[in-house]
C-alpha cells in the first residue's frame, strides 16, 4: 500500500499502487467527476489521508453523489480490479468501510464484494492519466489567518469536549457513573487497534464486580483484580512467566466476583499482529490494575472527581501515568479524551456547577497533546505551520474539524453547474 504520496509531478507511467495513488489524490481537480464501472457518479471533495497502516489505502475519503449528498468512507487502490480478491479483501471486515475501489483497469468488474456482503462501485482511472499527471496537490482553498484559525479551533474544541460530555451524560441513563468510566477507561488504553474488546472486558468484569475486593489488602487487591481481567480476556495463555500464570489463573478460579458469565472473550477478538510491545494488551491491562487498586473503595469516579478539585488537571494526569505500563502521553490523552469531558458530565448530576466549570476550565488550560496522524493532516489542510505548538483544546479542535468536514479542505463545492 502506498506510503509517501509525494513522486514525480508528471508520473511517466503508472506502474505501482504508489503511482495510483499519487493520481488519486488529486482526483479532486476532476470538473466531472469521476463515472463508476456500474453508473454512478461521484465528485472527489477529499480523496482521504493516506493508511501507514493495514488496510484501505486512504480513509475518510469524501465523495459527493450527483444528488449533492456526501458520502464519508475509505478507498481502496489496485492496478487491476481482480487484485481485490486476490489479496483477500473480499474476506477481510476491515475492508467493509471501503466506499470506493479505485484501479487503474476494471478487467470486467462494475463491483467487488466485501466481507459484509455488500457490493463497492469499481472507478477506473485510466482515462484520467494525463489530467490528473498535470494536477497540483490537494490544498486548502482559502486559508485561513492564524488568528482567525486559532479561534475556529477553540471553539471547534469546546465542541468537541462538550460532545463527549454529552455522550457521557446520556450513557448515565444505562451504567452506573462508576462503570461509565471504567468502561471508557478501558477502551482507551485499547488504543486504535483493541479499543472494542477492551470495552468488551469492562463489561464482561464490570467495576462493581471489581468494587468487592475493595477490603482485600493492598498486597493482593492488585493482584486479584489482574486475574480476574485476565481470566475473562482470554489472554491468559500469552503469560509467559510460568509461576506468575499459573498464580493469576488459581487465584482467578478462587474469585467469586459477580460478574456477567459470559465467559472469557475469545482471543481471536485482539489485535495481536504488529502490535508494538509496550501497547500490548497484556502490558495495559497491568497498567490498568494500577489505576484501579487504589480507587475501589471511594468508587473510581468520586476519587477523580476528589483528584481534579485537589489537585487540577495535573493531578488527573498523574492518576494515569502508570510507567513502565501507561507513558505521559498516553495518560494526558486520557486526561484530556475521557476523563475530563467525564467530570464536566458528573457535574451535572451534583448540585453546584464547580465540577462542570473545573472540568471545561481545566481542561482549556491543557498543555498540546501528542501528534497524531489527523492532526498532521489538517495542519496541512489549514495551512497551519507543521511546528507550532498548540493546546490540547486546539489539538481537539483539529480532530473535530476534521471528522466533521472542515469547510475549506473537505467540503469544496461542486464544479460550476453541477
């Protein structure tokens, strides 16, 4: 798959998916669109960023029918359309987002069929070679003044907190505060790769489950709550050290925690593959434990709550700094992602707005969090200098902007008359 979009200006040939895809980017400057093997026709808004990583080729592509409405998925290259099935995409669910299956020829194919048994419209670009060899690079149509930008993304910011606050607000209907968090908790130390069945795990050994070891000494606590999370991730087999395994399995027999019966989830559910070593499942399940031995007893969110009156935002950091298990950007991320935006919602189930305001003051007063790849992107798409730091609040800004379409870069206007 491609890596570096940036070749040749004027590509002598087409003879790699590198080469595709340098075309494909700037399938944008195409007054007509592009026509599928099966009818349809599309106008390119953004053709997406680029994948480092498995799967589709480019993401969050935006595309817009002939009727105006947008359609937000991935896009998958290949020289030839056959390619798709003889990689084994066609069997593979992280290829059902694909909206869109661009080639260089079709060879016969209208569709191809993905693992959801949906059917994804085939365009080729064949006879697209020498005006889009000619085309520039994607780029923002009118950027804006720096000032002008930082005040978009801090409002753009705000939204998104305040979002995520909602989310949390409306998921108090459903789970207690106390599981909410967990639940939340969990899956971000998933990260992008096991974020699902580290949400399964919060639930298959929810926190009230955890919550009766709570009179358990220190010594142990810890350890009883590693093996039930182990127990039920299915992971226990990947242990290697023997004495410690068959340890955490005995004790996991001996609990009688009460949690769903459910079963272990299946290890096929985890993304072990490639995964770095420090972002191993095994490794942030530790990291885990450590956060939730010392919170059982006062319940995990009145001890945040209690934390970010008493210490501020930096004291939140520090509950999630657990090394070697959890770093210091991981931590603030978690800070800044979940934690916050969860105490901004708490507050509104408290007399008093001190939460609340702490929450939103706190977390606009956050230090930039780590780059990432959207946030490098829409620095590009904003015109935006790549080296200037920016806040956490402006960091969030960006990730909004950009999974709501940002206006200049990923919502261009349809040619004149179309």
């Amino acid at each position: 798959m491609p890596m570096s979009l940036m070749v040749a200006e004027r590509p002598k040939g087409v003879d790699s998916e590198r080469a595709l895809a340098t075309l494909w980017e700037r399938a944008a400057s195409l007054p007509d669109g592009l026509t599928t093997q099966d009818g349809r026709r599309y106008w390119v808004n953004y053709p997406g960023r680029p994948n480092p990583r498995a799967g589709p080729d480019f993401l969050d592509a935006r595309l817009r029918t002939e009727s105006g409405q947008t359609v937000i998925g991935d896009v998958e290259l290949h020289l030839n359309a056959p390619d798709w099935y003889g990689h084994g995409h066609h069997s593979d669910p992280n290829y059902n987002g694909v909206v869109l299956h661009v080639v260089l020829s079709a060879r016969g194919h209208s569709t191809t069929s993905q693992h959801s048994k949906m059917r994804v419209p085939v365009a080729s670009l064949q006879g697209f070679l020498g005006e889009l060899g000619e085309a520039g690079q994607l780029e923002p149509a009118a950027p804006l003044d720096l000032e002008e930008l930082n005040a978009e993304l801090d409002l753009a910011g705000d939204e998104r907190f305040l979002s995520r606050s909602r989310g949390f607000f409306l998921e108090f209907k459903q789970s207690a505060p106390d599981q909410v968090i967990y639940r939340s908790l969990m899956e971000a130390l998933g990260y992008a790769s096991n974020r699902k069945p580290f949400r399964q795990l919060a639930d298959r050994v929810p926190f009230s489950a955890l919550a009766t070891l709570k009179d358990e000494p220190r010594s142990t606590r810890g350890m009883a709550i590693h093996a039930a999370l182990l127990s039920a991730s299915g992971l226990a087999s990947l242990v290697k050290s023997d004495p410690q395994k068959q340890e955490l399995i005995r004790l996991a027999r001996h609990l009688t925690l009460n949690t769903t019966g459910a079963g272990p989830l299946s290890q096929d559910g985890w993304r072990l593959f490639r995964v770095r070593p420090h972002n191993h499942p095994l490794r942030r399940l530790q990291g885990a434990v450590r956060i939730l031995e010392g919170c059982l007893r006062a319940g995990l969110a009145r001890h945040l709550s209690d934390v970010l009156i008493r210490d501020g935002a930096g004291g939140i950091e520090k509950e999630f700094l657990v090394k070697p298990y959890i770093g210091a950007g991981r931590a603030r991320d978690i800070a800044v992602n979940v934690a916050l935006p969860f105490l901004h919602a708490l507050g509104h189930l408290e007399p008093g707005e001190e939460l609340t305001s702490l929450a939103l003051s706190s977390f606009r007063r956050s230090p930039g969090l780590a780059e990432n790849e959207i946030t490098r992107e829409m620095r590009k798409l904003t015109g935006m200098p790549s080296k200037s730091r920016i806040s956490a609040r402006r960091h969030q800004g960006l990730m909004h902007l950009y999974r709501t379409g940002y206006r200049t870069a990923l919502e261009r206007p349809l040619a004149p008359g179309k």
